[in-house]
C-alpha cells in the first residue's frame, strides 16, 4: 500500500497501460483520476478499479488542448484537494516512412505525444508548486532515444523528445521537490504493439525472434515499473529514462 490516500492522475486511462497502471496505483491505496477523450472506455475503468475495491473518478480531456489540461488538473485538485502524482501516459502511434507521412499525421502524432505531455505537466507542476512538490512519470518508449524503427518516423521522433523534456523539467524542478522521471516501455500487451493486420498469435511469433526476451510486456510489467517510479522507493530516482523493453536496446 505505497500510495495510501495519494491522489493519482493517469492520462489514457481509459485503456492499455494507462488503465493497468490505474489499476495498480488503486491497488495500493491510491484515489485515482483517469483521463481521456473517452467517456465510455475510463468508465469501464472506473468500473474495474471499483469492482477491486477500490476508488476512482474519470475526467474527460483531450491533452492536445491547453484549457482541456488545465481543466483536467483543476479538476483533480477540486475533487481532493491536491495531486501527489501524474502519470503522462495518453499517446498514439502512426506508421509511415518519413518521406511519406503526410503533414496532418506528422502534427497530430507530436500533437498527442509531445504537446499533450508538456501541457499536461505545466498545469501538474503549477499544482504541485503550490502544494509543496508531487512526483511526474511520463511515458515514453524504447523507440525514440534508444533505439529508432524504420516507418515510425513521427512517432520516434515524439519519443525522443519527451525523453529529453522529462530529463529537462527533472533538474528544473527537482529543487521545489518534484520528482520527473519517464518510463520506456517496450512491445507491451496492447494491440498498439501489433503491425498492421498482425494477429497476437502473429505479433508472438514475431518477438521469438526480435526481441532478447523473446515475448511481448505484460500490462502489469510496466505498471510495476511506473509504480516504482513514482513511489518513496524511487526517491533518489531524478531524471531517469527507465527502460523496460526485454532487452530490445540493450
Ligand atoms: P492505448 O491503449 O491506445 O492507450 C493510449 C491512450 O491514450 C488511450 O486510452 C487514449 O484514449 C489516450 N489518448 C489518445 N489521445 C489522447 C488525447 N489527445 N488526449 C487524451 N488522451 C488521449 O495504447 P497503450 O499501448 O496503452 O499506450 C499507452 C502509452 O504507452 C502511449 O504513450 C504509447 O506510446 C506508449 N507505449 C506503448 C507501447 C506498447 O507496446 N503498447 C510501447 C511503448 C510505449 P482516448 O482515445 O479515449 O483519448
């Protein structure tokens, strides 16, 4: 119970990662906020955590929306009072070579993975400020800063950036007593880590072979990672990138 009474935000908590680290965070004690654009899928997550015993709320925000994140934030702090952690989590991939992607793909991408991170932070650091410091976990990849994949140009791109803008915002605010660390998952069990019309069955076969561990994450793998982050365990922990990908860039 590392999270007793901490309140906890998880932005894509409606589904993925997102929704098993919410679980998880509930799990040990946390009151959770999830959010995202969907009403129905952080429903059905409010639902399980609630159906584990535990407590959560939802809050509907595109992060890509500056007045949306900083309602979101706001809306954290009205319901109880304050906000211990955040977990910057919401994020999409798009495929395309460099050469090919298009312009509205490029923004959108950088949009979401980029944009909604550093909003989603001001907002969260503006907070945490006032109440006397929080902890920050944002998700990255392994794909960005570790290791780049042909055809996920933007994508790579955005995650390298968010690599780099954790680190950044971690020396700037490690001194008021917020903790900024990133966690950079590998393949993890969502359909996100599957290429187009693979199947699990195909997306397992595939990782045999590509990846030193030879399977794909479990969700609760990288929930675990993100709760150590962002727990009193982890309090020397200023900065870090912690990769969690099997071994894929070792
Ligand atoms: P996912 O299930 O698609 O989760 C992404 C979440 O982000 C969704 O719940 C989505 O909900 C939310 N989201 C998307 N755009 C948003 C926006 N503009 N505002 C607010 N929320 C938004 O995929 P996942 O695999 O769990 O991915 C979670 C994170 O892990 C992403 O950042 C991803 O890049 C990263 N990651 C995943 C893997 C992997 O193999 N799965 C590996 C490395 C890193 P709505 O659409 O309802 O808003």
């Amino acid at each position: 119970m590392r999270f007793r009474d901490r309140v906890v935000l998880v932005t894509g908590g409606g589904s993925g990662i997102g929704r098993a680290t919410a679980r998880a965070f509930a799990r040990e004690g946390a009151v959770v906020v999830v959010a995202g654009r969907g009403p129905e899928s952080l429903a059905e997550t409010v639902k399980l955590i609630e159906a584990d015993g535990g407590v959560a709320t939802q809050v509907t925000a595109d992060v890509t929306d500056e007045g949306a994140a900083a309602r979101m934030v706001a809306e954290v702090v009205e319901r109880h009072g304050r906000l211990d952690v955040a977990f910057n989590n919401a994020g999409v991939v798009s495929a395309g070579k460099v050469g090919d992607l298009d312009r509205e793909t490029w923004d959108r991408v950088l949009a979401v993975n980029l944009t909604g991170v550093w909003l989603s932070m001001k907002y969260e650091i503006a907070q945490m400020r006032e109440q006397g410091g929080g902890v920050i976990v944002n998700t990255s990849s392994n794909l960005g800063a570790h290791r780049r994949q042909p055809g996920l140009g933007a994508y790579v791109a955005s995650k390298a950036a968010v690599s780099a803008l954790t680190r950044t915002a971690a020396l700037e605010y490690i001194g008021e007593g917020i903790r900024i660390n990133a966690i950079s998952p590998g393949p993890s069990d969502t359909p996100r880590s599957m290429r187009p019309g693979e199947t699990e069955a195909d997306r397992a076969e595939r990782l045999k072979t590509t990846n030193p561990s030879g399977r794909v994450a479990t969700l609760d793998e990288i929930a675990a990672a993100v709760l150590y982050l962002a727990s009193p365990d982890a309090a020397y922990a200023v900065g870090t990138d912690l990769v969690v990908d099997g071994g894929a860039s070792a």
